[in-house]
C-alpha cells in the first residue's frame, strides 16, 4: 500500500523530472580562450584560439550542438572577427555531456572580414543552448538569446602585415 508521503513523492518527480531538479546554471559554464598560433591556408590568415569548456558544477551539463558545424555556435564581440566553420556533407544536431568538474576542449579558427592594422582586444563568445530546458526546436531556430552567452576571458590578437 501506498503511504500518503510516497504519494506525494511520485506526484513531485512526475512534475518536476530527476534531471531538473539540479537546474543548471549558465554561470556553471565557463569559458577560457588562449592564442595558440597563426596560420595560411588559401592565402588567408587565421588566428587559431583554443577553448577551454569548464563545467564548474556538481551535475552533468548538457546542450546542444552540431555533429560537423559546431563552430556556429562560437563568434567573437567584434563583428570584424569572424569564426571560420567547415563545409559540412552531413551535419546534425546532437548532445553534448560534460561531466562535473570535467571540461571539453576546442580549436576555432578567426579571421577578419575586413582589413586590419592593429591589435584587436576581443572576447569568444558561446551560444549554449540547454539540452534540459529547452527542445530542439529552440535550437533549430537559431535566434541567439543573449542571456544564454557565455562570454571568454579577454585575448589580444597581433595583427599580421598581410592580414
């Protein structure tokens, strides 16, 4: 027989699932981003910049992404800096897990749109999009939510002559 508090138990986890009870939080995320190198592919110059994807909670954190073009969901604070993503023969979304206390680490490639001559202070910018709290059809739609950016540390890219 079921007890009136187990009731009330099972009516609380049919509400509110197991996997929301510890809600993330975009401040559990954080983003690192360091100069590595630069490169000249196809007579354009990139800055790589390798990232560093911090889950600094106590639970699991999970968002969506792209199997082949998760670069879209990376861009810098200066619209002359753009994120170079790859042509993609199949490219689907998916979900990526990092674990608590774990972190996952990228290389993006950045390149100006227009001509520069100096150095450029910037910050890599991370569209996450909650694999718990919202659907796919959020993340197909594609608008960026600015509440859900996760902003790098600042980093200084040295301008090459031949940019």
């Amino acid at each position: 027989m079921i007890t009136r508090k187990l009731k009330i138990i099972l009516i609380v986890l049919a509400i509110f699932p197991v996997s929301n009870i510890f809600a993330q939080s975009i401040s559990d995320l954080k983003l690192i981003a360091e100069n590595s190198e630069v490169i000249k592919e196809n007579g354009q110059t990139y800055y790589v910049i390798n990232l560093l994807l911090d889950n600094k909670s106590k639970s699991k954190i999970k968002y969506f992404s792209w199997s082949c073009s998760w670069q879209w969901l990376y861009f810098t604070n200066n619209e002359n800096i753009k994120v170079k993503t790859p042509m993609c023969d199949k490219n689907i979304p998916i979900i990526i897990t990092i674990l608590p206390g774990k972190s996952i680490r990228k290389k993006i490639k950045l390149f100006f749109d227009k001509k520069s001559t100096q150095r450029e202070r910037i910050k890599i910018g991370f569209h996450y999009i909650d694999a718990n709290n919202k659907t796919m059809y959020d993340f197909l739609d594609r608008n960026v939510d600015v509440d859900n950016i996760i902003w790098s540390n600042e980093i200084v890219l040295q301008i090459k002559n031949d940019t």
